[in-house]
C-alpha cells in the first residue's frame, strides 16, 4: 500500500493528529468506488488525453508528445514558467474556483482535500502539498478554518429524481468522458443490441460523492463558473434536469470513515477563531495554492506567477522534486507520477529546447486533445466517440435510426472549417448549435465550453480546411 509511506504516523505528538494521520493511513481511497458510474480509479493523476492518446506508446517523440499535454494538464506550468516561445502553448489552467468551497464541502472533507487530495480522490490532477514527512497539521487545521468561511448562496433547488437523472446521464452525452454504470440498458436501446463494457479510461468525477446536493445542482447548472479550466462543459441543463442528474450522482454512498477516525478529526480540530482563519487565508498565499487556484474574493489577476526554477532549467534525468515517488516536502507538490508520465514529461523536458510553436493543423489536435473534443467528434482518423459507448448518444426518434450512426452520433470535423461558414461556425462553438442545426434527431448536444477555451478554433478550422480545399491533411 502506497499510502502508508504518504501519511506516516507522528507518534508522541500532543494533538491527537498522530492518531488521525495513523488512521488515515489504513484507509485505501475510501470513496473511490462509492457510485456505479465511477470508474475505476488509477493510482495516478488522471489527464485523459494522455491516457487515450499518448500512454500506451512506447514511441519517444510520440510519448514525449503526451509529456506536453501533462506538463499543461498537471499545471506544472503554474510554478516552473516555460520558454517565452512556448507561452502560449504552455498556458496552463486556472483550478477550481474556491469561493463557495464550504457550501460545497463538510469542513472534515475540506480538511481530508487539503491534507493529501489522492485519499478523497485518487486519480485527482491536484497535487498534496501537505504529504511530505515535515508535513505541518496546524498549518492544514488553518486552512480548513479559512477555507471553512468561504461560504456562498446555493439556491434551494428541488431535490431531483434518480431514475431520470439516471436515464439523462446515460442520454446525453454525460458518458461521452464520464463512465457508464455497469450493467445499466440506456432507454430507447434496441432489445437485441448488445452492452459492451467502455475500454477506454472514463474522466473520473468522484467529488459528486462529497458535494452537497444542492450545491451539485448548482455546480452542473454552472460548470464554467465553479471550473475555470473549462474542461467540463456546459449542457445548459434546465434546474430539473441538473436536479436529476445530482440526486443521481449521489445516490451513492456518502464518504465513510471509520468511527474512530471520525472522532479523532473532530477531537483534533481547534475552534476556528479569526486569528486561524486569518492565518489560513495566508498560508494560502504562503503555500503557494494561488498557483493554480485564483484567490477566493481577489482581483483579478491575483494568480501567483511561476516562482520555481524555470521548466528549462529542470533536470529531465532526476528522480527528485515533483518526479519523486515519496513526498518530498517543503513547497514540493506530491502528484504521485506513475513510470509512463514520469517517463513522458522526462522525454518533453528533453526536447524542450528545440521545440516549436504549433503550426495550426498540429494545433487543433493539441487543443482537440486537451479539452477531449475527440470523445465526441473524430477528425483526421483520430479519436471519436468509442464504439462500446455509441448507445449512450442517443436520439430523439425512431426515424433517426434509419441515418445509421449518424442518427446518433456527433459529426467528424474533417473539412468543417470549410464547409461551415464563419456565422455558423461561431454559433456552434459558442453555445447556440442547436439553433437553426441540421441535426435535430440529436439527443447529445455540442456542450458550451468556456469561451476562452474554444475562441481558438474559430480560426485555426478555416485555416486549416481551407487551405487543403476541404481535403483533410493529417497533423504530424
Ligand atoms: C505548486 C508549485 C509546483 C508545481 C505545480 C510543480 N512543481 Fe515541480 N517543483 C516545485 C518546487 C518548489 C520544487 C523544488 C525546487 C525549486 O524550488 O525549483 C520543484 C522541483 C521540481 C523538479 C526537480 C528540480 C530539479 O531539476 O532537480 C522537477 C523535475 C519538477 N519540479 C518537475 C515538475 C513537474 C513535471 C510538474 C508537473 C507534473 C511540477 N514540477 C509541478 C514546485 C512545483
Ligand atoms: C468533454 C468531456 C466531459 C463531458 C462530456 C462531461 N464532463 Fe463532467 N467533467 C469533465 C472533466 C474533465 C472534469 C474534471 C474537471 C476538473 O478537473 O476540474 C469533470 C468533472 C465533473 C464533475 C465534478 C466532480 C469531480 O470529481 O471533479 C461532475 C459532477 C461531472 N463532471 C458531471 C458531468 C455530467 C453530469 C455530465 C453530463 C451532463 C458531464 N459531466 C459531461 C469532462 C466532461
Ligand atoms: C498544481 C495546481 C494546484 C495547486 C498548487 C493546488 N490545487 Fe487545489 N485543486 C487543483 C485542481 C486541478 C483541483 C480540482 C481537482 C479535481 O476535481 O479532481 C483542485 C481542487 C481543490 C479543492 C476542492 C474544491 C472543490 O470545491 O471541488 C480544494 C479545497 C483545494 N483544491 C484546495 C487547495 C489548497 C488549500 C491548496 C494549497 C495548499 C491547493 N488547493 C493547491 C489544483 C491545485
Ligand atoms: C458531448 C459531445 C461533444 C463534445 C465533447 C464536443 N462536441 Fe462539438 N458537436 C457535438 C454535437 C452533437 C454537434 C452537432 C451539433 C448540431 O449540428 O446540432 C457538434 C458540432 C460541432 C461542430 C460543427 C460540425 C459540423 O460540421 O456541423 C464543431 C466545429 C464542433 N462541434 C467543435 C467542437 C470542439 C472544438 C469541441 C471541443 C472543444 C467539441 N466540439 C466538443 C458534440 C460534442
């Protein structure tokens, strides 16, 4: 077990902490199974266009390829600043939005979330930034009662169905990323078609376990806001839908601990008076969070730059720093890297030096790859949505299954930079393709990401495809 060596007990210590860290360190990944559309967590941070793409090659150029989707994926970028010709490329993301964190989380599942991340869910890209051996239990009890205050308005939305929301995850595109429910038969599937298990990795999404379920609402209603990274879409669900889909994803469940783990966290956890919180909200700063995570009720802006040595001048060949198998401590993210990441980011790093900005063919496959677009649409014979998971788009009506796989299933985007005009296009990716589509029979709609993210195809597609006269042309 891993995670006896993350979490070693400190024994003789005053608090009642060393019996908790004790504790913790027989509980293997508690919630990870908890509902039956979970997939089955890895041991890794989970980054899926590496997984789907890029872990299973054993060619260098091609797996030093998925190095750059994890040095932006895993926001390595957020602390160690890339070449200035690879800014853009290399931009990172912003994480999670914190304000309203504690209407979202109970203050032990913030506690367990900022201690070491991996125990509330396993395969998560947060890093532990509290697993190393000279870990700080004050520091994280601070930062529980200042995140503890963060508390936002969650409007009292109805408390939704399980076999509709069950029914609509399977429906409407949900398991295009996310994972099927074993054993599940999707309404409106033909009797004689035949369930196959998904092979591909499902993006895992296990904090629906632990959020409150109105606050599950609100996050589904809106996943731009809660998710600046913008890599969960937008289905623009009306509230009794996302109700549907909440009581759903927790139906499963709810974190359980151990009852002596239970009480030691609440014996060991001080009263929150200002001056903790007050020292919370710094160690926040102090501990660097604001790397990845903007400051809850900052400016704009109030993201820490990279403040660690530069990706250039990292050593590819070191088994130290963020490489390391063990938590180091200190200011040094655990993420808990497995052989073939370590061995990926190692062989970008090398390459760092000579590579180039993206042309706009690579681009797109870059982008496409980043945001999973590939779990719905192929282009250029790379990606679409898996065959195994083709019952879970489903259509409207009968009539639809007379188009055969486009009945159901989202367009391949060979050539659509040419074939759709600019209007059309901009609809598309910025939130109104139903409008005026062609394609009514449809129950999966093209999901509203964030602005930012998408802007970029709005002119890389017609570069491309009209350049190559609708003719697709292979990146790389
Ligand atoms: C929250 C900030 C942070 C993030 C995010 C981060 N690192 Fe680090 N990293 C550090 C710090 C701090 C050190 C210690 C050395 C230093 O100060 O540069 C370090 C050290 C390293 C080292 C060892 C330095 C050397 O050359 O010996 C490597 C390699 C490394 N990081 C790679 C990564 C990779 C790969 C990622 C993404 C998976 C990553 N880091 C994400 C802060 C960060
Ligand atoms: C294009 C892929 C994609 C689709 C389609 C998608 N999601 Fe997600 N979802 C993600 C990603 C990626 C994350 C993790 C985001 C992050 O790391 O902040 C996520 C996170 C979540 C979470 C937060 C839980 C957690 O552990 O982070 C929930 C709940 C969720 N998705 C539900 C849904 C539902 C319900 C649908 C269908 C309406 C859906 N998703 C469709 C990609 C997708
Ligand atoms: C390298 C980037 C990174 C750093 C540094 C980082 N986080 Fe995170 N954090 C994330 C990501 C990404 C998520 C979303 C994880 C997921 O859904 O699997 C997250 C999620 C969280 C959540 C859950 C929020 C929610 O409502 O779902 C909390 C709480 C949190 N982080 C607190 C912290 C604190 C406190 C620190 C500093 C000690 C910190 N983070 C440092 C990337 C980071
Ligand atoms: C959950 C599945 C899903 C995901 C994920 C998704 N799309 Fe779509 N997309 C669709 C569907 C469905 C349509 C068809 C909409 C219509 O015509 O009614 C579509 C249409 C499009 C079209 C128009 C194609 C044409 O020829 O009419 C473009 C361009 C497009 N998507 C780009 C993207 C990009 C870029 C991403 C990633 C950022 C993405 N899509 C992610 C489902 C998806």
């Amino acid at each position: 077990m891993a995670e006896s060596s993350i979490e070693p007990g400190m024994a003789g210590d005053r608090t009642g902490l060393g019996v908790v860290a004790g504790l913790l360190s027989l509980l293997a990944a508690p919630v990870a199974h908890a509902h039956p559309a979970h997939a089955k967590p890895v041991n890794y941070p989970f980054v899926v266009g590496f997984e789907r793409f890029h872990s299973g090659l054993d060619d260098e150029d091609y797996l030093a390829e998925g190095g750059f989707l994890l040095l932006n994926e895993l926001n390595c970028v957020a602390c160690h600043a890339p070449p200035e010709a690879l800014a853009e490329q290399l931009a990172g993301f912003v994480a999670t939005d914190l304000a309203g964190v504690a209407s979202r989380l109970a203050p032990l599942e913030i506690e367990l979330l900022v201690r070491n991340p991996r125990f509330v869910k396993r395969d998560t890209v947060m890093p532990s930034l509290f697993a190393g051996p000279d870990r700080d239990l004050e520091e994280v009890a601070a930062l529980r009662a200042w995140l503890g205050t963060l508390v936002a308005e969650v409007p009292d939305h109805p408390v939704g169905d399980i076999e509709r929301g069950r029914a609509l995850y399977h429906r409407i595109g949900c398991v295009a990323c996310h994972a099927p429910e074993a054993g599940y038969r999707p309404p409106g599937v033909p009797e004689n078609a035949e369930i196959e298990m998904a092979g591909l990795a499902s993006v895992p999404m296990n904090l629906a376990d632990l959020y409150d379920l109105a606050a599950l609402t609100e996050f589904l209603l809106k996943p731009n806001e809660h998710r600046p990274s913008g890599r969960m879409p937008d289905f623009d669900l009306d509230v009794a839908e996302a109700s549907d889909l909440a009581a759903y994803l927790k139906a499963g469940p709810d974190l359980v601990l151990p009852p002596n783990l239970s009480e030691a966290l609440a014996a060991a956890a001080p009263t929150p008076d200002a001056a903790l919180v007050e020292k919370g909200r710094e160690l926040f700063l102090g501990k660097r969070c604001h790397a990845c995570h903007a400051m809850p009720g900052g400016e704009d802006g109030t993201l820490a730059g990279p403040s660690s040595k530069p990706l250039a001048e990292l050593d590819p060949g070191t088994a130290g720093g963020c490489f390391s198998e063990r938590p180091v401590g200190g200011a040094v993210p655990f993420y808990g890297l497995d052989l073939v990441q370590r061995r990926a980011l190692a062989a970008a790093l090398r390459r760092l030096g000579g590579r180039e900005p993206l042309d706009p063919a690579r681009e797109i496959d870059w982008r496409m790859k980043q945001l999973n677009c590939h779990a719905c649409h192929e282009r250029d014979g790379v990606g679409g949505p898996e065959t195994a998971r083709e019952v879970y788009f489903g259509f409207r009506d009968g009539a639809a299954l007379a188009l055969g796989r486009d009945g159901h299933l989202p367009p391949a985007l060979d050539g659509s930079g040419a074939t759709l005009t600019p209007e059309r296009l901009a609809q598309v990716l910025f939130g109104n393709a139903a409008e005026g589509s062609g394609r009514p029979h449809l129950l999966v709609p093209m999901p509203k990401f964030r602005r930012a993210v998408v802007e970029p195809f709005e002119k890389l597609l017609p570069a491309v495809d009209r350049a190559s006269f609708g003719r697709p042309i292979r990146p790389q």
